[in-house]
C-alpha cells in the first residue's frame, strides 16, 4: 500500500488537467490536489464527466486553526476501481462558503449537512441545509479548534487530573450547573422561546400534494424508541394514504462526539474508541484505523499478525451477516425466530473474539504495526472446526430456511429497490451496492492487507432490491468462509507485531485515509497528524451514516410496513450512523 | 426461590388443611409475583443493547428469571433497562417514555455510558450518567457489561423489589410526580435547575435532589 498504487490517475490524464486548474499539494505528507474553492464544482464535474471519478467517497471539513482558513476535502473514486483522488478547497474561517456537491453526487448530502453542522461551513446549492447530529438552537460548531466542550479539560490528553501528582477532582465540580452544559452569556430560559420541530416537518412537507386525488398529506413519526428502527434512530416521513410521499431520517440521537473525543485522544487512545463505532463488527474497526495510521507511520505488519487480522475480519463479517439477515426477518415480522438462530452462531464466534481479545464485544485487538496479541493455538483449532464444519452447515440452513419462504419473497422482492446509477451516485457501499450489479469492494478494487493473494469472488445481483440484498449478505458469509479456509492453511508462524509495543506512537505530519471493505460497506479512516502524540484531525467515513442518505429514495411510493424492510435490509448500526 | 417460606411466619394451620392453605402476608406474595415477572422495556440505546439481546436469547435466555417478555411499549413494561450512551438530543425522549410507564417501575443503568459517562462522558452531547435525569435502582459495570453481569443486575433488582412493603413504598403512599423533560436549547435545559439561570460564574448550585433508594450495582 504505497502512495505510488493509491494515485492511478496519472495514468489517465487526469493530473495534466488538474495542474492545469489546481496546485499540487506541497506540504510534507500531504498528497493530492488544492483547488480554489470557488471553482469546486466545475472542477469535480469536469473529473466526474471526462476522467470517470464517479464515486465520491467522503466529503469532510478540517479546521486549520490558528490559520484562518477551514479546508473541504474530497475523496473520489472511480466505481471501476482504483486509489483515491483527493481534492482540498480552502475556504475563509470567518466567512465560509461553498458550492454544493449534492447536484453532482447525492451521496453528500449528508456528509455536507453534517459539515454544516459541526463547522458551520455553509453549501451553496444545498437542498436542505439543516443540522444533522445536533439539534437546531445548538450553540456553536463543536469541531471547531477553538469551539470548547463544557468538559473542556486540556486540549490534549493525557489530562493532568488523570495522574497521580494532578489535582484529581472531579469534572462537575468545575461547571456551575454541576452537569455537562454550557449556555452563552445571560441565557435565560425564562425568556426563550423552543425552537421545536418546525424546521423539521416543514423539510419533509415540501413535497407537493397531488392535484388529481384530494388526499391530506399526514406527517407521521417513526422512532427514535420504535421496536424495529435498529436503535435510536428516527425517521419522519409524509404519507398519502399509506404510501410514502417523502422521507428524512433524523439522525443525531446516538452522537457521541467520537471525532471531538478523537481529536484529543493520543494515536493509541482512539482504537478502543472505534470498538464503539459499529458495535456488531468491532475488528472491522480496528482493521480500518490501524492502516490510516500505519500508513502515516510508513509500517507494514508481520506476515502472521496480517492473516490474523484478516481472519478476524472475516469472522466479523459472517457474525455481522448473520445479525443483519436474521433482524432483517425480524423487522419483516418473523418475531425473533430467525434472529435466534443467528445469534447462536454469533456466540460461538464471540467466544473466539473473546479467546483472542479478552472481551466479546469491544475487541481493542488491533495495534499499530500488527495485533495486541498472539491467538492461542487451541483457538485456531475451534476457528477450524467453525470453518470447515458448523459455518457452512448453519448458513445452508438458513438458506434452506429462509430463500424460498413464500412469505419473505413477497414482502422483499422488488420492495426498495436501487438502479446502479443511483448507488452510485448516492455513494452506497457494501452489500447494497453490490445487490445492485455494481461489483465494486474495496478488497479488490484498491487491495490492502493480504487480501490480493486470496481468492474469493465479489458477489453481485442485479435486481437492486431488498430480496437481493439478503441473498449477497448471504452469499458473502459462503465467500468468507472460503477466504478463512485459505487463511486458515497458509497462516504462518512468526512475530505478531511489528518493533515493541509502545503506548505513544510517532506519528509524522501528514494526511491518510485507510479504509476497508467493512461488512456494512466502505469504512474510511481520515487522519490528519501535526506531528504531535494527538491527531490534528480524525474523521469517519461511515458506511451505515452514508448509505442512510439512499433511505428516501428507496422508500418512495413504498407502504409504511415496507419502509421498515428497506431499513432491514440497509443494515445500519446507530453506533456508525451517528458516531 | 430460596427465600421464599410462606409459612414461617409462625401462623399455625391445623393438620387437615396443611397443603391445601397457605398462610402470608400481603407484602410478600405480592413481592413475589411482581420480581418472578419483571417485563423489561425493548429499549436499546447503543452497544449495551446488543448484549440485552444476547442476554434474551437462548445462550443466557432471560425467561429463566421471568423476564423474557420485551415489551415495546412503556405502558406495558415494569423496569427500563437503559441499555447505552444517553445524549442530550436523546434525554427528553428517555424522561418522556419513564413518565408513561406504570407504576411501580424500576431503572437499571446498563454499562458504565448510563452509569456515568462512561468513554464518552467528556463529549459535548453526552449526558454524564442517566441519574442526573432519572431514579436509578441498580447500576450494572462493564463496557459493555457481559450478559452474566447484566443478569445479576436483574436479580439485585429483584431482591430490592422483595423488600419492598405496600405500605411504607412511594409508590402506594402519593401519586408520583413526573419527572420533569429537559428542553433543549442553545444546551439541554434541566428544568430542575431552572432557578440557577442566568448562570453567574461562580455560583454556590444547590445539592443534586436525592435518587430514590439505591441497591449497589452489580460490580
């Protein structure tokens, strides 16, 4: 994975045209392309239109502070395949505008309203600029360098309460209300009116009613305590009848200010935290920020740690697959019953997880430069037992079970469904696009770890729909299972790490962006380091989150029952959604 | 079960109807079929609510205990398993939903996020512990807590709800008083604290209001 392989577009004449219009990035570390931002959008349709940069990653904010510039970076791909085209636009800090992407690639809509929201970096061109994990009345844009938490202790850790020599106290004891607010000068409630939800419905009302039928438009609010919204999240749709008219989830109830936290962890103290992004697939985490920063750090990991990381991310894969299909049945209305049969399986692989790891869940096994620790040989034994025997079996049954049950082909096929074209442009990844005949994963088309001498199929369908994306969910544990087979035989022997484990990692000043195939879809990492112990800036690309911005489209002119299908199917973990 | 004799209490029951009476007080029978049939809320926040799940299914299965029916609505529900990382933008809805629950109803704060913060607690929108809102009866640790220790939460819950007595419990003696919901503004409004504002730097804050009777959590 060297930065020569992540840059292909040399190849196409791409770089000519950009250096006609932008300037190389010059400063250390750094790679791609600063354009002038009030040229952002000519530029990306140009690439968009001649070079075939179709796939738009990840847009996101970095704040340059004490600079008075705020900067927007793209990440483009090409659906065919290839490394990343990154763009960065400087904008002013005290007056920051943009143009919007959301008329070239859906797909940003989220990502720029979630920039709206904790930068304040306003889209021109935006349909629906709103605040998108907080609510509308927050006080400020939280990422900002000089935008402090009312918890706000240092900039960095470790803190000095935390040590022994500190002042141990208590956080609270410092805040006058002894709780974690903070309002601006002389707020008082009494004289303040709630903002409430206003903004909000108006959003999904603007849809117009049709002429013909004089039906009511009725809002109707789902979640975010619902029994099938997978979490706390909560979407507002407007109906005619009981067909859907127009859809917005609200997102925000699960955000755990994870890149606020990361930015003021060291290197080191964000892995435990990305345990907690997608919580059903924990190594698949891990996996993704330790390349970001292993690429910052120029390491590569020993031969036996990277088969090792491979084969947890493969059994990360099935137990996920396994959850997603069963509570896909679940929120169909097969009340827990396929569900049981899937959190069975998912135990015995929580027990290797734990084996390995120590805990079950939150795993924290990935270090930089390789794994925390040796998997214990009795271990390997049970992973070749769940391989070769029960895995193949269990998900023959689930099949036999489920693929042809009249009642879950009635209710999925043709429901939500999704053309190429469209997943494409809404930067949907992971099973969903591929369920849509786009044979794009990121384990073949931009390779890492040892994924490139292993053989595997990418599985693809073509109907687009909810039915199709069970069946590669499905098919893809049957591909896992073949790639832990050959992880199996040709794991070798040897050291698990890379030099000593140490707790604060040297980082060099640069950017990276490490992402992998998660089972939910693309997980992309973007680390910015200043040469300091802590990230400069620390950002996520999350599947779930992204792949949300698609739930509208999909769910148009669809009934209420099937909305939650389409959500099933989306397999989204709140966890990553809202970070 | 184990301590639970209906007819220790030195009532005598003449030899003809022994194994057909039973003698007990009110207190106890009735403590003992409400903690044999806790029904806990299907309420998931976070990470914490898939180890519910695991929890309820068949490896640990919760029925043993009489708790396996989850129920979705509040109304139907007896304890809230506050199962994750509560946020600011997530707090009104959580008082809302411990406001419609009958009474008598329970809290118990699943994993050290619901407890206090947890990893999370120096973020901006992360309410430091859901006591600060809501009565909490058993605290259970871990990050997340495995499905044994959230099951040994339950069962402290249930020894805490056989000593409870109709006549000397809150619930029996006036009407509760809903908690108030927090609003949320330029930061979240607690309406307790509303006499505190505007804020001047710095200020003497009155003691939090005591939680109702606490169990020690299952460490």
């Amino acid at each position: 994975m060297t930065n020569e392989f992540v840059m292909p577009s040399s190849i196409d004449g791409a770089d000519e045209y950009l250096a006609s219009v932008a300037a190389q990035e010059t400063r250390p570390g750094f790679s791609g392309w600063v354009i002038p931002a009030d040229q952002n959008q000519v530029i990306i349709r140009h690439l968009k239109e001649n070079f075939n940069y179709d796939f738009l990653s990840s847009v996101t904010g970095v704040d340059n502070y004490p600079d008075p510039t705020l900067e927007v970076v793209y990440h483009l791909f090409k659906s065919t395949g290839g490394g990343a085209l990154v763009l960065h636009a400087q904008i002013d800090r005290n007056d920051p505008r943009i143009a919007s992407m959301v008329p070239l690639y859906r797909g940003a809509e989220f990502q720029e309203r979630e920039i709206w929201d904790l930068f304040g970096i306003q889209f021109e061109g935006h349909p629906d600029l709103r605040r998108i994990l907080l609510w509308e009345g927050f006080d400020g844009h939280p990422l900002r360098k000089d935008w402090k938490e009312p918890f706000y202790e240092e900039d960095v850790k470790p803190y000095k309460s935390r040590w022994p020599e500190g002042k141990a106290s208590l956080i609270e004891e410092q805040n006058p209300l002894r709780d974690n607010v903070q309002f601006p000068a002389g707020f008082t409630p009494k004289n303040w009116t709630p903002e409430g939800e206003k903004k909000l419905v108006d959003a999904v009302k603007s849809q117009p009613v049709s002429e013909e039928l004089e039906t009511d438009e009725m809002v109707l609010n789902l979640g975010p305590q619902h029994p099938s919204t997978h979490g706390v999240l909560r979407m507002i749709t407007a109906t005619e009848g009981e067909k859907i008219v127009s859809l917005k989830p609200v997102l925000g109830y699960l955000h755990r200010n994870h890149e606020k936290i990361g930015e003021r962890n060291t290197f080191l103290q964000i892995m435990p935290y990305t345990d907690r992004l997608d919580y059903i697939s924990s190594m698949s985490n891990n996996f993704g920020y330790a390349l970001a920063v292993e690429k910052l750090m120029g390491i590569t990991p020993p031969e036996r740690a990277d088969y090792i990381r491979v084969m947890m991310a493969e059994l990360t894969r099935i137990s996920s697959h396994m959850m997603a299909n069963g509570f896909l049945l679940n929120d169909l209305g097969a009340y827990f019953t396929p569900s049981l049969y899937s959190l069975e399986e998912r135990e015995l692989l929580l027990d290797v997880f734990e084996a390995a790891s120590g805990s079950r869940m939150m795993c924290n096994y990935f270090r930089f430069g390789g794994v925390a620790r040796d998997v214990p040989p009795e271990v390997l034994v049970k992973v070749k037992d769940l391989v070769e025997n029960r895995l193949p079996r269990k998900i023959d049954e689930l099949d036999r079970y489920l693929t042809n049950n009249e009642l879950v082909m009635v209710r999925t096929q043709g429901v939500g469904t999704l053309t190429d074209e469209q997943a494409i442009n809404f930067s949907i990844t992971g099973p969903i696009l591929r369920a849509s005949g786009v044979p794009y994963d990121i384990r073949r088309s931009d390779p890492y770890s040892i994924y490139e001498r292993l053989e595997f199929d990418v599985v693809t369908k073509t109907h687009g729909d909810v039915y199709d994306r069970y069946l590669v969910r499905l098919e893809e544990m049957r591909q896992s299972v073949r790639i832990l087979k050959q992880v199996l035989a040709q794991m070798p022997e040897g050291p698990v790490m890379t030099g000593k484990p140490v707790y604060q990692v040297r980082v060099p000043a640069g950017e990276a962006f490490g992402h992998v195939e998660a089972p939910k879809g693309e997980l992309g990492f973007y680390v910015i380091s200043d040469g300091k112990p802590n990230p400069k800036r620390y950002h996520v690309r999350a599947p779930s989150f992204i792949n949300m911005t698609a739930m509208e489209q999909m769910s148009i002119g669809w009934k209420i029952a099937d909305v939650m299908a389409v959500l099933g199917s989306v397999d989204i973990v709140l966890g990553e959604v809202d970070r | 079960m184990d301590k639970f004799d209906p007819n220790k209490d030195g009532v005598v029951i003449p030899p003809e109807l022994q194994h057909q009476v039973t003698v007990t007080t009110l207190d106890k029978i009735y403590n003992w079929s409400r903690s044999k049939s806790m029904w806990p809320m299907m309420f998931g926040l976070a990470c914490c609510a898939i180890e519910m799940i695991c929890t309820a299914a068949s490896r640990f299965d919760l029925a043993r205990f009489g708790m396996e029916v989850m129920r979705s609505s509040p109304r139907q529900s007896d304890v809230m398993i506050i199962a994750g990382t509560v946020t600011k933008k997530m707090v009104p809805f959580i008082v809302r939903l411990y406001n419609q629950m009958a009474e008598p109803r329970y809290v118990i704060a699943m994993g050290s996020c619901a407890s206090g913060g947890g990893p999370f607690k120096e973020g901006y929108n992360v309410v430091p512990g859901i006591d600060k809102y809501l009565p909490v009866d058993v605290y259970v640790a871990g990050c997340p807590p495995t499905p044994e220790a959230l099951l040994n939460g339950l069962m402290t819950l249930q020894k805490k709800v056989e000593t409870e007595s109709i006549a000397t419990s809150p619930w029996y003696s006036k009407k509760a008083e809903p908690v108030p919901v927090p609003l949320l503004g330029p930061d979240l409004i607690d309406l307790k604290k509303i006499d505190l504002f505007p804020i001047q730097i710095p200020v003497e804050s009155q003691p939090e209001p005591p939680a109702a009777s606490e169990v020690g959590g299952a460490e």
